[in-house]
C-alpha cells in the first residue's frame, strides 16, 4: 500500500478549503500534475491532454470501442492509400469567434508539422501536401501509405487553432489558447489552477451542463483524496488502487478502475547530451545488468496492491499488436552481477533516477534503488516536479528517467515517437537504423499479421538486444468522482470529456 503523509494532507487541504461552495454548473477536477505549456503542437503532458479535453476540439475523437468517430470533422475518405479526404463540420466558431474552416484546418496542420519544437511532426509522418478543396473540405497528401495516420488525429495533432490567435501570439500562444471547444480559457495560475468558462456558441452546446470548469494540480494523492472526501473536487484523475478500498462505504462517491492504452517504464539517456556518458547510456550490458535486478511483479504488489500488469514492451495486452513472445525477463541478480564485470564495472556503479514529485513514484524509486542495490548498482534518487522534468529532459538533462505515457489506440502512436532516431519524444536519443527501418515499414503496411511481426522485431531488437528503455507496468486509471457527477464516459485513453456530464 502506498504511504499515506496525513499531516501534509491535512495542511494542503486546509489551503484549498477557500475554495468556492460547490455549485452545480461549476466542475471541479483534481489533476495529478500541472500541465506543461498548453500548446497543441509543443505540449507533451497526459494531464494537458485532460485540459484540452475542456477547450480544444479535434478533427477525431475515439468512441468507447477505441475507433475514430467524427468530431470537427463530419466525415472521411480515402481517395487512395496516400490521399485522405475531411469533410468539416459547417458553423462551428473559435473562441475569438473567427470561423473554423478549412483554411484553419490547413493552418493548423502546417503549423504542428513545422513549427520549431514541434512535438506533433513525427507522429504526423510524411504529409506532403495540404489542400484546401473548398471551406468545409480538406485534402491530406501523404508521401506513403500510413496505417497510423487517422488515430493520430484524433489526439493533439488533430487539434485545430485559431489561425489569428495563433499568428498574433506566436510561441506564446499556450498562455492564450484559442480552440473551438466547449469551454473557452479563462486564466492559468502555474501550479495552482487552470479556469475554463462556457463557450455559449460551441456547436454541441447542448451536451455541455458546466458554466465554469477548473482544474486544481494536486500532486499528492492523499490531499486529492481528501478534498474529494470533503466535497472540495468533484473529479480527481488518476487515483491509486488503495483508494478504491478507501471509498468503499463512502455513499457520495464513485470509484471507475479503467484499463490504459500506456505504461510506466524507465528512459535511459543513451546519446542526448554529456549526460549519456554514464555506464547506463554506454553499454548494453550494463542497462541490461539494471533490468536483470528489478522484479516488477514485487514493485507492482508493494506500490500498487497488484493492480497493474508488468510488463516489457509498450503494447498493453489488449492489443493486437501485443508481441505475446515477449514477456519480462525473471530477476535474476547473480546475472546481473556477472554484466556488470563482463562490462568492466565494479561495484557500486551510480545511477542517478529523475522521478515525478509525487508519492506513489517516490515509493518506487525507492524499491527500485532497493533492488538495483542488491546487484551492484548505487541509485540516487532526483525527485523533481514533472513538467519541469520533462523539459529538462528533452535538454537530455537526465540519466534515466521514471516516465509513463498514456498510451494511443495504434502501436503506431506508444513506439514510432520514443525509438525512431528523429522521433519527437526519444529524449535519450536511441538510434538504430535497423529500428527505423522497421518503424517505418510498419506505418506503410497495411497487412496486419506483417505488421505485428515487424513489431516484434522491433521489441527484440530495441529492447532486448539494445536495451534502449526499460518497460515496467501497464496501468490502470483509477478515477473517483463525486456521485453527484452523472454521465462521465471511461474509455481507455483515460480522458475527461464535458460532453455529457452533469452535476445534480
């Protein structure tokens, strides 16, 4: 079970206590983390994601069953295995109350494709060519078949912006956002709150029961608990398992355990910056010594009662692209030991492990330093608040990192962006052309049982010969809600979505 610190609880929800009555068109959401910038094309956070949810409409979104389904968009085609067709909803506003168009939409794709920084331009693959055919129809030139290519646009590359909005602020637009969802944005206070208002011109208004949404970074589970014991949050993201004992004989909420499309595993700094240089990023060997130490089945129990599946690859077994041959290795230290001298390593060998300031990942940090000691390993432990964190580590300002990401509905969308050597999220700068090759090949294939094998030559080759990433659960979202809160939809990405959800 994790540990409980009930004083800081207390003290941090005494703080939030000031907050207004509860109101039933006011939605108060508990996040685990504070956001990063709230930028489409630049942003990388799961709990952004949520934000967006509020004020940021795609041209996709996916239905329980983990399928495209229209939402800026009314519908599509494939005129060709390279040419993809969007027919755009009619009357829909941005927040700054300029149209949303198909020149919007062009924008706004060229935007995330070249913007610098961007983190949407290699989830988006090969577009060559964005045609505006009329106002409501938008025309997708890909330089090759890409089997991903609609499931991306149903997460943060699907987004679409204000064309003014965006060219008027620049780079600071994500102080500013203007989107066309169902709330506008109202302010950001860093590490204190995000405020939503109702758009009234939204063009699904009618499915939307809140006048304000606001979202509260709580990062210590026991304070997020505890205010929504009180009544303080009606939603609080990303629970843990323990809670759900926790509320059981509590009548005013409700407690939904939904499986995730991601996982938590360990970044390795291979090739980004002076910081590779360590005995993890150099040698094979000694990452594989590391991975040899952990029993991920005894972290999982100790931190998260069970409740997750260990795992060794980014593919939750729901999938179909799961490789089954591939599963984790047993700990076995003597082995480990024995990488380590056959590297030239005596022990103790240092590794520093950047981990996300909150309790249940300081807990295991701490079985992991536990473990990887018993094998010869000296694991400090660098807790850091996660945004900031995650900054640093596109700087490469990490040796290894304790990261999780959310997951996507195709393989495409949890591998091609963190082991691609030009992929937009692989902070430790891992490169093996054989790996690109084999990405690549698999965006283009449209045969399934083809596809699933170049994955699993992608799983061997990555993570078991060059050990580029240490995979280590799958989670569950446990999300707990006030039972006042109809209508809330689980699906599997674990989003919040407005639509539907009401306060009574």
């Amino acid at each position: 079970m994790i540990r409980k610190t009930l004083a800081l609880g207390l003290v941090a929800f005494a703080a939030l206590g000031t907050a207004p009555a509860a109101d039933a068109q006011n939605l108060r959401i508990a996040l685990r983390e504070d956001p990063d910038i709230l930028d489409p094309t630049l942003s990388r956070t799961y709990v952004g994601r949520i934000v967006y949810m509020g004020f940021c409409d795609k041209l996709f979104d996916i239905n329980a069953q983990l399928q495209p389904v229209p939402q800026l968009a009314t519908s599509y085609s494939w005129d060709d295995p390279t040419t993809l067709t969007i027919k755009l909803r009619e009357g829909v506003r941005f927040h700054d109350g300029e149209m949303m168009d198909a020149e919007a939409v062009r924008y706004s794709l060229n935007r995330h494709l070249t913007l610098q920084g961007s983190f949407r331009r290699s989830e988006m693959g090969a577009v060559t060519a964005i045609e505006v055919v009329d106002p409501l129809t938008v025309r997708i030139k890909l330089g090759a078949p890409n089997a991903a290519f609609l499931a991306t646009l149903t997460d943060r590359a699907g987004m679409i912006l204000s064309p003014k909005a965006a060219e008027a602020a620049g780079r600071n637009f994500g102080t500013r956002p203007v989107c066309a969802g169902p709330m506008r944005f109202v302010e950001r206070v860093a590490q204190e709150r995000i405020v939503l208002e109702r758009f009234p011109e939204y063009w699904d208004a009618a499915n939307i029961h809140f006048n304000r949404v606001t979202y509260l970074p709580i990062p210590d589970n026991t304070v997020r608990l505890a205010n929504l014991q009180s009544g303080a949050v009606e939603f609080g993201e990303r629970m843990e398992p323990d809670d759900l004992r926790s509320i059981q004989r509590n009548r005013n909420l409700r407690g939904v355990p939904v499986e995730e499309l991601g996982y938590q595993g360990i970044t390795i700094n291979i090739g980004n910056g002076p910081r590779a240089n360590t005995p993890m990023g150099r040698d094979a060997r000694v990452r594989q010594a590391f991975e040899l130490s952990l029993d991920r089945a005894a972290i999982n129990q100790v931190v998260y009662e069970g409740m997750y599946t260990p795992t060794r690859q980014p593919v939750p077994p729901a999938s179909s692209f799961h490789v089954r041959s591939f599963q984790p290795e047993p700990r076995n230290v003597d082995r480990a030991r024995a990488l380590l001298r056959e590297a030239g390593h005596t022990a103790p060998v240092p590794v520093e492990l950047t981990i996300p300031n909150n309790p249940d990942l300081r807990q295991a940090g701490e079985v992991i330093q536990a473990m990887a000691k018993e094998a010869g390993f000296e694991v400090t432990l660098r807790a850091s608040e996660f945004a900031s964190a995650l900054a640093g580590a596109v700087r490469g300002e990490f040796e290894t990192f304790l990261l999780g990401w959310s997951g996507r509905t195709d393989p495409d969308g949890n591998i091609y962006a963190f082991m691609h050597s030009r992929g937009g999220q692989n902070d430790g700068r891992y490169s093996n052309p054989a790996v690109d090759a084999l990405l690549e090949s698999a965006r283009t294939e449209q045969d399934v049982a083809k596809r699933q094998d170049m994955y699993r030559q992608v799983m061997e080759t990555a993570l078991g010969q060059d050990r580029m990433r240490i995979y280590l659960w799958h989670r569950k979202n446990v999300m707990i809600h006030s039972a006042r809160l109809t209508g809330y939809q689980p699906i599997a990405d674990g989003m919040v979505r407005l639509q539907g959800m009401r306060l009574n």
